[in-house]
C-alpha cells in the first residue's frame, strides 16, 4: 500500500487476548482460527490501516479480582 493510499484509510487498532490456559486448550485454537478470519473478513470489507496484536494470557483471579484485566490494560497502553 502506498503512503498515499494508507492515509486515506482510518488507523484501526485491535488487540486480540485469548485465555490460553490448559482448561482453553481445545478452544483456543478454534478461537484462534474464528478470529484470523473475522480479521480477513473486516479488511476484505472495511478498508483501514489494521493493526492487529495478539495477546494470550493464562491464569485466573479469586474472587473476579481485576488484576488481569489491569495488567492488559496497562500492556496496551504502554504498547501504544
């Protein structure tokens, strides 16, 4: 894509986290498979200038404590 043509298209940022626990191994890859195709799908069909991370994380939180989502918050943030 040319500088011209990616200036005419709106910056899009998507960050993908996927649970990658051992409980979510049957899943993720499924879950892997259905969101590389939704992407090809939103670039097939809404031009922009797509950037796309992948994120997996593992663990869980006693008591729905946020602290994973605090985590990716801040990985996201400093990733820009």
């Amino acid at each position: 894509m040319s500088t011209s043509e990616s200036n005419t298209h709106p910056a899009v940022d998507l960050v993908i986290v996927i649970d990658t626990s051992a409980s979510m191994e049957d899943e993720a890859v499924g879950l892997s498979q259905a969101a590389e195709a939704a992407i090809e799908a939103a670039r097939a069909s809404c031009p922009s200038d797509l950037h796309v991370e992948w994120f997996g994380c593992e663990g869980t939180w006693r008591n729905n404590d946020d602290a994973g989502d605090r985590k990716r918050r801040r990985l996201v943030q400093e990733t820009g």
